[in-house]
C-alpha cells in the first residue's frame, strides 16, 4: 500500500500557512474521547447517513459536498461507497485505521485506501480543520472528504470544482451543466 505524506497540502500560500497549523489525529482516538463525553463516533452517525450530516470547514470543497449531500438523500448510495462498513462492533470505525471506498475515475470502478487521520487545529484540538464531524456522531463526511482529496492529490486540489465532476466520482454518473441566464 502506497502511503500518503502526513500533510498532504500543496505549495500555496493560504495551504502552507494551515499546514503549518495542522495536526493530524485518528478517529479512532477521537472516538476514545466522544465516548468519555458520553457521544461516541460510528461511521454513519446514530441516525444514519443524513444530507444534515456534512458540515463544511476551511477548504472551498461545497462542490464535493454538496454531491455527498444529494446522494445522502437516497438511503444506502453513501453507505455502499464504504467497503468496510459492517463492522458493527465499532459502530464502522476502523480499529486499524484503515478505510475503503469505491469511488469512479473514468466512469470505471477504482478502490480508493485512505488511514482515518484528520486534520485538526494544533491550537484548537477539539476543532476540525476541513469537513466537521457530524452532530450525531457521524464520521462518514470527513473521511470521504479525505478519500476525495486523495484521489485528487492533495487537499488543496479540491479547493475549487464543480459538483456534476463530484457526482461522477462518487456515483461513477455521467453529469451535464446547465446554465441559466
């Protein structure tokens, strides 16, 4: 398996100045510390995969979220991009801090592996960097934000972009805009 960099952050200056204030903790000890505050994580939330669920952070990604947040309507189109969502013994977190998820690169299925570290402020530790993590508890957001940025590259690469690209990404559907004027 191909590791990707701990600061996965490009040369640009607003991004070197957040990496410089990034540090990266894992869900699964974030999970330690919900369940000592009596609100444990689970992959999809206690009310399950919800379009409520995504809350955006510091990156201009509304284009990947939003695309999240329609398939988030139909019940089970965000649950089937996770390959490893059944272990119901953790509520789908990961104890080794491993996820899969199928996302589409040319319309053809691909198995994207991403490790379950977030960006955090270093100043701020309760206070996520990028996607927030959901009210319910719910996980799935910040993790396929990461999945997105990894399949892009970097973080900063999904700064910028248009949602019928995200769609096709995660649905592997083709997409069209319409302008209106």
């Amino acid at each position: 398996m191909i590791r990707w960099n701990d600061n996965p952050h490009s040369k640009g200056n607003f991004f070197k100045k957040q990496m410089k204030q990034a540090k990266f903790k894992r869900v699964f000890a974030l999970n330690k510390l919900a369940k000592k505050a009596g609100n444990p994580l689970s992959l999809f939330g206690t009310n399950g995969v919800s379009p409520n669920d995504i809350e955006q952070g510091a990156l201009g990604n509304c284009w990947i979220l939003s695309a999240a947040g329609s398939m988030a309507e139909v019940p089970g189109r965000v649950e089937n991009i996770f390959i490893n969502h059944e272990d119901t013994a953790t509520n789908g977190i990961s104890k080794n801090g491993i996820y899969a998820l199928n996302l589409y690169a040319l319309m053809m299925p691909i198995v994207v592996t991403i490790d379950d570290r977030l960006p955090q402020y270093k100043n701020v530790p309760s206070a996520r960097m990028y996607s927030k993590i959901g009210e319910d508890g719910s996980v799935w957001a910040p993790l396929l934000e990461k999945a997105m940025a990894y399949y892009h590259g970097t973080y900063e690469a999904i700064h910028g972009g248009w949602p019928d690209i995200a769609l096709n990404t995660l649905a592997g559907a083709p997409g069209r805009k319409y302008w209106h004027g």
